[in-house]
C-alpha cells in the first residue's frame, strides 16, 4: 500500500474567496489524497501547520492580489523552518497569467490558473511529489 499523499490547503490572508479551495479539496480527497483544509493563514500560522501535520504538498490560493508578497513571506518562512525543500509548495487562484512566471522563481513548484482541470492539479500534485 503506498502512502496517501498528504495536502494542507489554505486561503492566504484574509482573501475570503473559498468557493474554488474548497473545490479543490473535494477533487484531491476524491483522488485518494488526505487533505486538511486552513482556511485563512498568514505565512507563519500556514508553515506552523505544515510542520504539525507533517504534509507533503502546500497549496495556498489566493484571490486578493496579494499572491506574491505573501506567497514570497510563505516561502520565506518554509526556507527559515527546514520545509522548503521537503513539501512541494502549489499557488493558485485568481491572478494575472504572467505572474505565474514570477511566482515559479520566487519558489513555487506549481501554479495553477483558472480553467485548469481537476485532471491536471491531481497530476500536477502526483508528479510534483512522485
């Protein structure tokens, strides 16, 4: 038996836009994959989880516009606790095309854009981890 995939998904901020995360998680949980659902977090709250309930993948979505200068405090802060390079670490939400460019620099392993399959996140997230 292989192990589940482990995913911690949250909001980033206080974006409450949930209609999509909350999708996401009903197709990740109907994949096989364990999820534990957030909701809103700051940087540091979103890492302190992902280090307690030991998660393969961080999928933080955002919808408010600040994807970058948070996602980039998320990311920081995985680096300052030993997490970066051991959980895959996914954006998506509601953004400009073109960012997804930058957010893949600043770290992030995956973006996932509006009108992305359910097919291709739960690849994507197979792959990323595999």
């Amino acid at each position: 038996m292989t192990k589940k995939i482990k995913v911690l998904l949250t909001k980033l901020g206080l974006d409450v836009h949930n209609r999509g995360i909350i999708t996401v998680a009903k197709v990740l949980s109907s994949a096989g994959m364990e999820v534990v659902y957030l909701g809103n977090a700051l940087p540091e709250e979103i890492i302190s989880v992902a280090i307690q309930e030991d998660v393969d993948v961080v999928g933080v979505s955002s919808l408010g516009g600040a994807h970058i200068s948070l996602g980039t405090l998320v990311l920081k802060e995985a680096k300052e606790k030993g997490l970066k390079d051991k959980v895959v670490f996914l954006m998506g939400g509601v953004f400009p095309p073109s960012d997804g460019e930058r957010l893949r620099e600043i770290g992030f392993d995956g973006v996932f854009l509006p009108g992305t399959r359910s097919d291709q996140i739960v690849s994507g997230i197979e792959g990323l981890v595999g």
